[in-house]
C-alpha cells in the first residue's frame, strides 16, 4: 500500500487554484501533490524547496520558472503546467533543453479576455469612472452639452497590434458597434484570421497614425517588450484611445504617462501593467484618462474554472506520456 503511494508522481501546485482543477488532480489517482494553499503567491525561498524532486509542477504567472528553479527540481521533473495563456513568465530555452514538457490554457478565456477588453475600451473612451466618480462627488451640476463628452466606435478605424485568437474575438465583438474598419500589424500577415474579421494588414507605422482605438493584443516577446513606446505614441491621432490587455511589459509606461498627460493620446485603459500590482503612488493613476485594471481580463468563474482543469488535464496527460490537451510547442 504504501509502495504504491510513494511510486506515484510528485506535483507541486503554486497556487490555491478553482475548484474544477484541484477536482480533477484528486479523483485522477494518478498523483500525490502539494499544494500552496493561499490566494497569495508562494514566497520564492518556499517554491524552491518544494520542487525538489518533483515530476510536474503546475503554476500561475506570478511564478518565475527559470534556470536556477529548474536546477533546484531536478532530473525528475517532467511537466511544467501553468494556468495562463501567456508565458513569458516561463523560460522556454531552459525548459526545452532539459525536455520539459509545457502545457498552457488558450482558447479557454478568450471569451472572457475579448468581452472585458470591450468592457475597458468603452469605460475609457465613454469616460464611466470619471462619470461615475463625479456624480457621486457632486461634480454634477447640470446638463452640459460638452461635459464628459468622449469617443464613440461608430464610424472609428480599430487597429489590433498582434491578431491572434484574442484579437479575433475583440473585433468580432466590436463590429456590431458599426466600426469602419479594422487594421492590424504583426510580424507577418495572418491572413486566416484577418480574413475571419476583414482586417487589413498594415505596418505598425500605419497602425499608430490609422487608429482611433488600438488593442494590444500580443505575446511579451523580447521583440514585443516596450514596443509601444514614444515612437509609436507620437504617431497616433489626438483622439486614439490605448487598450493594453495582454502584459505590461510591452508598453514603456514613461512614455505613455507623457502621451496621456500633454494630450498627445486621448485615453489609456491598462488592464497589465509593470510591476503588477501597481504601486499606488505610481503617476499613471493621477490622470483622469487613464483606466487601470487589476488584470483581470480573464476573471470570470467559468473561464477561471476551465482554465484550472485545463491545466490539471494538461498535467496529467504529460505524466502519462501522452500528449497534452494544450501543450507549447517548444
Ligand atoms: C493569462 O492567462 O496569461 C492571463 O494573463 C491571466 O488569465
């Protein structure tokens, strides 16, 4: 009895995850596994000791897997699971070459993500908190013509800056708002998609100078890390309103500060941000045409349930040998 107990996998779980996926790891017998049971990250020194030695270990994006975790695992270490669609919090090189195996949740939350990403575009270029902030501060006087007067969809060009499954969704989302057109850059044409959306491909030049709302949309990549600088901030029209559901790290948050402050830009809504949270001093919050979110994109109990027994399944599978529901290809 005990023999059998000790001969099956080791799991590390990073995190108290949704019920759906903690679920599946107990009734599938198939591993003994630890959990960090908090809604609070495991401190690192805690992560490190307790993956040692374990076959599979299933994290959120708040858990750093790097070389030097890696080495503390060890040989056995098979699987890496994350409940997250993205993963640059993932080092894909030292994973790959020690033949770790990655499973991530796409498809999943992309409801979730591209209706709440509708939801920020719409509270910023609409302006609901300063809207709502005011009526209740008393900044409501009377009704006037030009008060809180924001930008409406109708007619607008929206621009996605890296069209995959996410972007899809938020312009198939946004077309019945009687959009004009959709344009999108990426590192080459996706031409499946964009023809889902008739979206024409252009160059992140024409992106900046064409939209009146931009989506970000794309991975956080070294080639996507603070690509929405100065540089793309200074071509944009006065009107553009900036929405960044997908990292903070793609932004250069300096300068978005100063597009927002001195009017270059109209609004902002940030559902990422760096470092998350953000501090609350941080200047961003100050201004009134900036909407910040504590990323919570994919925060629904439906998608954050299929997210957690996506990868619980994922895991599973990997330990098994098999292939993986959702697995990255390295
Ligand atoms: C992800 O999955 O990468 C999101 O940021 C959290 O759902």
């Amino acid at each position: 009895h005990h023999r059998a107990m000790s001969a099956l996998p080791k799991v590390y779980v990073t995190r108290r995850i949704p019920p759906d996926g903690l679920d599946i790891l107990r009734k599938s017998g198939q591993v003994q596994f630890e959990l960090w049971d908090s809604d609070d990250p495991v401190p690192r020194v805690e992560l490190l000791n307790k993956v040692k030695g374990c076959d599979g270990i299933l994290c959120v994006l708040t858990e750093k897997i790097d070389a030097q975790l890696l080495d503390v695992a060890g040989p056995n270490l098979k699987v890496l699971s994350t409940m997250s669609v993205g993963y640059d919090h993932l080092s894909l090189e030292e994973l790959k070459k020690r033949g770790i195996r990655v499973g991530y949740t796409p498809e999943v939350l992309t409801d979730a993500v591209a209706e709440l990403t509708v939801a920020l575009l719409l509270a910023t270029s609409r302006r609901l908190i300063e809207a709502t902030h005011e009526a209740k501060t008393g900044g409501w006087g009377t009704w006037r013509t030009m008060w809180l007067c924001g930008h409406e969809l109708a007619n607008s060009t929206v621009g996605i800056l890296g069209l995959g499954r996410i972007g899809v969704a938020i312009a198939e989302r946004l077309k019945p708002f009687k959009v004009k057109k959709f344009i999108y850059t990426d590192v080459e044409p996706r031409t499946e998609l964009a023809n889902m959306i008739n979206a024409e491909y252009v160059s992140l030049d024409e992106l900046a100078k064409q939209s009146d709302f931009l989506a970000i949309c794309c991975a956080l990549t070294p080639e996507t890390h603070g690509i929405c600088n100065w540089n793309l901030f200074s071509k944009m029209k006065k009107n553009a309103i900036f929405i960044n559901t997908s990292r903070g790290g793609v932004v250069n948050q300096e300068d978005l500060y100063e597009a927002l402050s001195t009017g270059l830009i109209a609004g902002a809504g940030l559902d990422v941000t760096t470092p998350e949270p953000l501090p609350t001093h941080h200047p961003l919050y100050t201004l009134k045409n900036c909407v910040i979110l504590p990323h919570i994109a994919s925060a629904s109990y439906t998608t954050r349930n299929a997210m957690s027994a996506l990868a619980a399944n994922n895991l599973l599978a990997g330990l098994r040998g098999e292939a993986m529901p959702k697995e990255l290809k390295l």
